[in-house]
C-alpha cells in the first residue's frame, strides 16, 4: 500500500474479502427461505424478498481494525479474515437486537428486521448472527491461523461480548434514570461501543503473531479510538448536518443521555430540569436545549473529549514501535473517524 492511498487501498482490498467471508458463513444452503433473507437483507445484500441488492451497510470500521491490525503485526491478513467476518457479524448481531429494544423503526434508511418480520423473528435472527460470528473464528484454522491463537482469539472475542452486554444494559437503564452522571456515560461507552473496536484490534494482533505486550497496545488503541468514535457520534448527535449524517430527528429529539448533555447538565439546572427530567423533546424545544447545551460547555467538552481519546489511541499505536503501510492506515483511519461528519 503506498503511503498517500493507504486507509482507500485497504478498504478497497479487504471489503470484498470480508463480506465473501459473511455471505459464505450466513448461507449455508440448508436454511428456510425466510430466514436467509433476514440474514441478508439486514447485511444489504438482498432486499426483503431476497432479490440482490446493493443496500447501505454501514462502514466496515470494524473488520478492517482486524484485519490491518494483523497486518501491521507482520501477519498474514488472510489468517484473519474470518475472524473480521465475525467481529463484523457480532457487530450486526447487537444492532439487530437494539433496534427492538430502542424500537427503532429505520437502520440505513431501510426498515429494522423487527419491523418487517417482528420482534420474535428478529431476536431469533440477531441470535443466528450472534452464532455465526462464533463460527467466523473458527475457520481461522482452515485459513492457516494456529489452534493456540485462535483459542486466544475465541477468549478475547467473548470476554468482549460480555462487556458489550454490559454497556448495553447501562445505556437501557439511563432510559429510566434523570440522576446519570458524565462518568457513568463514559464506563457505559466502553462497554458499549469501545469492547468491539478494541477486540477487533486485540484479535487482528494476536492472529498477526504478535507478543503478548504487542497484543495489550492493539487493544488499547482500539478502545480509545472506540471511545474518540463515539464522542464524536454524540456531538454529530446533536449538531450535525441531518442532511449529511442521515439523522432526521437530534439526539434529542429522542431524550437520548449523551456526554454534551451530561456534561453541561451539571453546570447548569435548567438542562437538567427541561430535558433529563423532561425526557424526549418537542421539536420546537430542541433548537433551545441545543443552545443552552452548547453555552454550558457540553460541545466543547465532547469535543476535547474525543481529541484527548485520539490522541491515547495514537500512543499505544507508538507504543508498538511498529512504523509500515498498516500502522500508516491505522493512524489514518482514526483521524478520520475524529474529523468525520456522518
């Protein structure tokens, strides 16, 4: 990969092979029709009567931190495509599931699976995909990956799915809380949102064939940048461009607690009584909360946030000592994700 095309060269080399990788894991030919196509649909590769598509499908982030984080630790990428496959699939999983658990109607501009077939369908198939994605690892093996590096990859990935979990009940039970502090936010993000991104680099790492402390700074530097991604969502949250994100109603509009919110709470009373207390905003509230959020720092401090998460995620990168095409991606494709707007 040269040096100035380094994050676009490989996503335009490892995309291709990773949903391959999905579409021979999730169709095995032997499964009802019906449920093949959930599979697929929610993936974007089919619409809802299963003819081909070329639907959304969201970023990839997070199988090619796998799979650049394999490659930076001198490994061969191939050895850890399955495993990209299935830190993709575990990523699908949770999404199915939390569409009906936040009764989100749309997911990329296209109906949520509990939507289309209901909400016990839906489970069944976010359980599928969960099942899949355990699968994806194991076939590490037929890719020449060692049975010691694939057991430690299958510990890492669950012990992941059990922090994930738990950031998930957090973020659900915020929904009944008005007294949810900034720090609480930040343990549930971690959870949440920076267990996948630092599997996913952690997994990438020990497939490359890296040593244990090499192994320990891959996972760090997916949980900050995990961390740096989701303060940066919580500010395009409330003032992104809804044209250029794809969010028609603010994150306020649904009462959603993020660090802007929090943050600026506990400095002023107000927020706290017209929204914490309050709950989801009329639309003609939102542009005033939105206002007094921003005076009372809450911008800003989401802002500096995600800068200061940026830059720890970067330190462990150094920390490697590692300096090639990968690592070179890598940087890019943090500092992408801090300055991206949708």
């Amino acid at each position: 990969m040269s040096s100035a095309n380094t994050l676009s060269d490989a996503f335009r080399r490892y995309v291709p092979l990773v949903e391959e990788e999905m579409r021979a894991l999730i169709n095995t030919g032997s499964q009802p029709k019906q449920f093949n196509v959930m599979l697929n649909y929610h993936l974007g590769f089919t619409d809802s009567n299963g003819a081909p598509a070329t639907a959304p499908a969201g970023k990839r982030i997070r199988p090619m931190l796998t799979l650049l984080s394999c490659e930076a630790c001198g490994g061969d990428c191939q050895h850890a495509v399955p495993a990209a496959a299935g830190i993709e699939l575990l990523h699908n999983f949770s999404l199915i599931h939390d569409d009906i658990e936040d009764r989100d109607e749309l997911r990329r501009g296209r109906p949520t699976l509990w939507k289309l077939w209901g909400e016990a369908q839906a489970i069944n198939a976010g359980d599928a995909m969960f099942a899949f994605a355990h699968l994806a690892l194991l076939r590490s093996a037929e890719r020449g990956a060692s049975p010691e590096r694939i057991v430690r990859a299958m510990r890492a990935f669950d012990e992941m799915c059990v922090r994930l979990t738990i950031g998930q009940h957090l973020d659900l039970s915020f929904e009944s809380r008005s007294d949810v502090n900034a720090d609480e936010y930040m343990r549930m993000i971690e959870g949440k949102t920076a267990a996948l991104t630092s599997s996913a680099c952690e997994i990438g790492a020990l497939l490359g064939g890296a040593d244990d402390a090499t192994v320990q700074a891959f996972a760090a530097f997916g949980r900050w940048l995990g961390v740096s991604f989701q303060l940066q969502d919580d500010v395009l949250g409330i003032w992104g461009d809804p044209a250029v994100t794809g969010k028609h109603d603010s994150d306020l509009a649904h009462g959603k607690k993020t660090l802007p919110v929090l943050y600026a709470a506990e400095r002023d009373a107000r927020i706290r009584r017209s929204y914490l207390e309050a709950g989801a905003l009329r639309d003609d509230a939102v542009q005033p909360v939105r206002e007094m959020i921003e005076a009372a720092g809450g911008k800003a401090h989401a802002e500096q946030a995600a800068q200061a998460a940026y830059t720890h995620a970067l330190a462990a990168l150094d920390a490697t000592g590692l300096d090639n095409a990968a690592c070179r991606a890598l940087r890019e494709l943090a500092h992408s994700l801090l300055g991206r707007t949708n």
